[in-house]
C-alpha cells in the first residue's frame, strides 16, 4: 500500500511537467520553466513564488481565491490550491523572503497571500526567459535574472548583500559538506567558537534562516548533485544524510512544493547547476 501510494505521489510529480521542464537550481535557490506546467496537489512551500507566463495566461488558485493573470505573486505558506498553466511557457522563481535581498517583496505582498502583477515590467525578460525554457541560458546569467525579476516587481534594485561574520561563514562552509544527520548545534557552536544560543541568533540574523533550514537544504542541493543514471533515489537521500526517501521528499515539499524524486528525473527535467 504505501509503495503504491509513493508511485501514485512520484507519477503526479512527474505529470506535473508533460512536456518537460527546464530547472535551474543553487543553494536556496530555484527555477523552473516549463512550457506547460499543471500542480493539481495543494502545496503550501516556505518561499514566495512569482509565476511569469511568456506566452498564454495561466489560471492560479491560492486560499479560495482564482485569478487568471500572466504574472502573480504568492506569500509563502500560503496554501496553493490549483495552478494550471497550459502552452504558457511559464516561469516559476522561488524567492526566500528571510534574505535580504528579498525583502522588498514583503512591500508588494502587504500582507496578501496573492498579488496580481502588472505584465509590462517583465517584458524586457522574456528573451531570457525563453533560452532557459530549453537550458540555453548559462548559470550566471540566470542569477541575473533572478535580481532582474526582483526589481520588475519591487522597481527598485536589490540590496547589496552584506558580509557575513567570518564564524557564521564558517558554519556554512561546515553544513555544505555535513551530512543532514551530522549537523548539531553544540558541535557546530564548539567549531566556530561560539555558544550555541549565541550561534542560533547570529545564524538567523546573517543568513536568513535557521540552522535547520539551511542544513536540510543543503542536503537537498547534495542529493541532486550526486544523483546519476543507474543510483536509486532512496541511496541518494540517505548519502546526502536523509533517514529515507521520504525525509526527503518531506522536506523538498516544504520547501518548494516539488518531490526530489521527480525533480531529478531526466526524462521529464533538464537541470543547470548555478554556482
């Protein structure tokens, strides 16, 4: 019963995208283009997630609410009901609202699970755009047009990001490597001379998550870079420090309310690497 309904929830997952997707990915980061995308399964992801349709406009249900728009953007945590996307060749960009360069689109949420966008800004996008539909895009450029997408919303450029303390910075650099199941706070603390109390407050404050978050994503981020043909999805979770497949499936879905298991499927995605 439960392997029938693991295959059920992996077979939507990868009906999501039936004419395939491109996805760029980095740490905390992601997006996907796909020229028809339909989410039929209510998700309720930790980012905010704006939604920019090249082409036909797209149907989009958050919280009882249905619009029909070409461009939108939804609070995180909020309940996506329904997104059906049809010959769109639709965006989807994830955006972490703790990070700082981020923060301006709280100013454009105000509040609402759901804003309707005005489409013109996003018009100077659409050549990007559209060569990373098929991946031509490199990596680099595809940073750009993540700050790019942030300014047609906001109409402001993105804040510098600041340094960082070199002992948080050093705390990143542990967790990067650290399985998912080694990462401990009084170990971490210990590493980078902090106290452990002292260490969570500076943590949050400087990176915009808590030391949970940003381990279980990196986790994530590891999983798919050591995925290849031929290695099954479950030895991949657990290598990258996941308990099982469904740990991480879990945490995937809470972040971005996408499946690891079908995110890394070739035969319905294409995946850039941006560093």
């Amino acid at each position: 019963m439960d392997s029938d309904h693991r295959n059920s929830g992996r077979e939507k997952a990868a009906n999501l995208v039936r004419h395939g997707a491109t996805i760029y990915y980095w740490k905390r980061g992601l997006l996907l283009l796909a020229p028809t995308l339909v989410l039929d399964r209510p998700t309720s992801p930790l980012t905010a997630t704006l939604r920019i349709a090249c082409r036909e406009p797209y149907t989009i249900e958050v919280e009882g609410r249905s619009l029909r728009t070409r461009a939108s953007l939804v609070a995180p945590r909020a309940e996506r009901r329904r997104v059906v996307a049809i010959n769109s060749d639709i965006a989807l960009f994830y955006f972490p609202l703790e990070m700082s360069e981020y923060s301006g689109l709280k100013d454009v949420l105000r509040g609402e699970s759901l804003v309707d966008l005005p489409y013109a800004p996003f018009e100077p996008l659409l050549p990007a755009l559209r060569r990373a539909m098929t991946g031509e895009l490199p990596g680099d450029e595809a940073r750009i047009l993540i700050d790019d997408a942030v300014q047609a919303i906001t109409g402001r450029t993105a804040p510098a990001i600041p340094a960082r303390d070199s002992r948080i910075e050093k705390a990143c650099q542990l967790i990067d490597v650290m399985p998912l199941d080694e990462v401990h706070l009084d170990t971490l603390a210990a590493q980078v001379h902090l106290s452990p109390s002292r260490l969570r407050e500076l943590f949050k404050l400087q990176v915009g998550t808590t030391i949970g978050e940003y381990a279980r994503w990196q986790s994530i981020w590891r999983m798919t870079n050591l995925w290849k043909e031929g290695v099954t999805f479950t030895d991949l979770a657990i290598e990258a420090g996941f308990h099982d497949l469904a740990h991480a499936d879990r945490v995937f879905l809470e972040s971005f309310g996408i499946s690891p298991s079908s995110l890394i499927d070739s035969r319905y995605f294409k995946l850039v690497q941006c560093h």
